[in-house]
C-alpha cells in the first residue's frame, strides 16, 4: 500500500505537469488560431481557438489542483506558526 504522503506528492506532481502541459497545448492551439485569422475573410478555422480555451480550461483546474496541494502540503508549518504566536501572546500577558 501506498504511503498517504508519498500519495499526496504523486497527485502534487501529476497536477503541476498537468499545468504545464495544458498551458504549452492551449498556447500552440491559441497562437494557431491566430495565425489562421483572417480579418476580410473572418476565422479560416474556429477549432483551433475551441481546442486552446479547452486546454486552458483544464490547464486552470489543474493549477487549482496544485494550489490545493501546496495548501495541504505546508498546513503542518502554518499551525506550527499559529502555535508559536499564541504561545508568545500567552507569554507576554502574564
């Protein structure tokens, strides 16, 4: 069985290369899109641009992915932190 941390790293891991990845498609799909735009004429193609926002879309929840994973990873540390200042506050009123 697979360690809880070791688990929570994986998903850590897989969501920010999804980020990336997600953003290199959606920019080459976007960049396409424009290339083809032709302004007498309207979109030569409007897949390119449908493809882009979808991959920036799912780019976005991957990067939310990866928020919350940052979030739960230094949860530890911002309790540690919180319980040293109240230790302190505690200290000084008495």
């Amino acid at each position: 069985m697979v360690k809880a941390r070791l688990k929570l790293h994986l998903k850590g891991a897989f969501c920010l290369i999804g980020t990336i990845a997600c953003a290199i498609i959606s920019y080459m799909f976007i960049k396409a899109g424009f290339n083809e735009v032709h302004f007498d004429r309207g979109l030569k193609n409007f897949g390119t641009f449908t493809f882009g926002g979808l991959s920036l879309t799912f780019g976005l929840g991957f990067l939310i992915c990866f928020l919350g994973y940052l979030h739960v990873l230094l949860a530890p540390w911002r309790m540690q932190r919180m319980v040293k200042k109240i230790r302190s506050e505690n200290r000084a009123n008495l």
